[in-house]
C-alpha cells in the first residue's frame, strides 16, 4: 500500500467522517464513504464491511477501479463498493464519495416530488437531483444494491456531472472534491430534504434560482473548515458514547 503521510493523514479523515456522519444523521448500521488514493488516482480508501461509527483507521483497506480489494488482511469490504470504483474512474473531478440511506431524502426517490435546494446552505444540489432507476439496468427482480460493475457504471451514468444523485428506493449517493466537502453536502442533502418536506406541508416552495444555488454554493466551499472542525470535535467525543 502508498501510505504517503498525505495518504495517513487522509485515513484518519475518513475514519472521522464515518463518525461524523453517524451522528449527524446521514448513515446508521449502514452506510460508506470513500477517498481517492492521495497518489494513486486508480486507488481510493474505504471502510471493511462495518458500521461506520465504530470505524478507526485500523478499519480501512484499498480498493482499485475494477473493485477489487486490497488489503493483506484479506478482509472483507462492503458489497456495494462498485458506486465507489464507478463513479471514481468516470469522474476524476471527484476525490471523496458518500452512499447513505438517510430517511429524509428516501421519499423524493419514490414520488413526483424532486429535491431541489431550499435554502443557501444547499445550494450545491442546483436545480436538478438526478433520480437513478436501477431497472432499467437489470429489471425489476433486483435487491436495489449496487453490487457489479455494471450496476456501479449505469449510476455514475444517472449521477453525470451533478453533485448528488437519489437512487429509487434505496438512498442516495453524494460527491465532492474533499472529504470536508462531501461530508458537508451529504448532511446538507439530509437537511434540505427534511426543510422540503416541511415546508410542503405550509405551502408552495419558493426554491434557490440557478444563480443563487451556483452563488451559495461557492461561498459555502470557502467555509467548509468551521463546520468540519465543529463535526470533527463532536466525532473524537463519539467513543465515550457509545
């Protein structure tokens, strides 16, 4: 393995990230988030197969493009660790991925009604969530799990230039340039899904124009540090909770 400093460094981030976005909300007993390979763009990082909070950097193995696992240790990773390896070799903008099932975000999957930012801290998701149907890749006799290579490549397709993707009842995948900054989009997505449903109970939503969502977006990527920092204390305490 390329274990760099910048690479180090890089695991203990994502270890943290698991905790972080356990307690936010975004993932359960379920759920992963992966970083690009510090020096090696063919690698990324990710968890063995776990409940992301009790991760510690000791958890975290190396995966290439095809999924194939690398980790002497010869443990086991999460099956649907092809959204990772998919969307990584289709998008080598992206350096940070999260897949969660948060609840919030589950029903704009499965109705008419399409997520759309609400508010300036969610600018990021623009002006369209793209929404992924995985039958129409294999059918409708599937368990909904990304767990080939094909299945992986057909999201990363439905996902294309955009920040997150919903994927029809199952949950939602999230991208970024940094671990910060998907982390941030990831809980952002979960809250902005909780405003928008709100909100539908009071009345017609007035939404972000593009202008505004492109603008928000940008100036929240400058201050992505002071809500890391804040998650990150709150994740380091996580331990003595549970």
């Amino acid at each position: 393995m390329n274990m760099t400093p910048e690479n180090h460094q890089l695991i203990e981030d994502l270890s943290i990230a698991n905790r972080i976005l356990y307690l936010e909300g975004v993932v359960d007993g379920f759920g992963h988030i992966s970083a690009r390979d510090a020096q090696d763009t063919t690698r990324f990082w990710i968890a063995k197969s776990m409940a992301p909070a009790l991760v510690t950097p000791s958890d975290i193995l190396q995966c290439d493009l095809e999924g194939v696992v690398h980790d002497p240790q010869n443990r086991t990773c999460y099956v649907e660790r092809f959204i990772h390896s998919e969307i990584y070799r289709a998008r080598p903008d992206v350096q940070a991925i999260v897949h969660s099932h948060s609840m919030s975000v589950i029903p704009f999957g499965v109705t008419s009604q399409r997520l759309r930012p609400i508010c300036h801290m969610s600018g990021f998701l623009g002006s369209h969530t793209p929404i992924y149907e995985i039958r129409q890749t294999i059918g409708e006799t599937s368990d909904l799990l990304i767990t080939s290579q094909a299945l992986g490549r057909s999201l990363a397709q439905s996902l294309g230039a955009h920040t997150v993707a919903l994927m029809r009842g199952h949950g939602s995948v999230a991208v970024g340039v940094s671990i910060a900054q998907v982390v941030y989009r990831a809980i952002y997505t979960e809250l902005n899904a909780k405003l928008q449903l709100e909100s539908m109970k009071i009345g017609n939503i007035e939404f972000l124009t593009d202008g505004e969502a492109q603008a928000t977006a940008v100036m929240n990527d400058q201050h992505l540090k002071r809500p890391w920092e804040l998650w990150k204390q709150k994740a380091l305490q996580l331990p003595q909770l549970l």
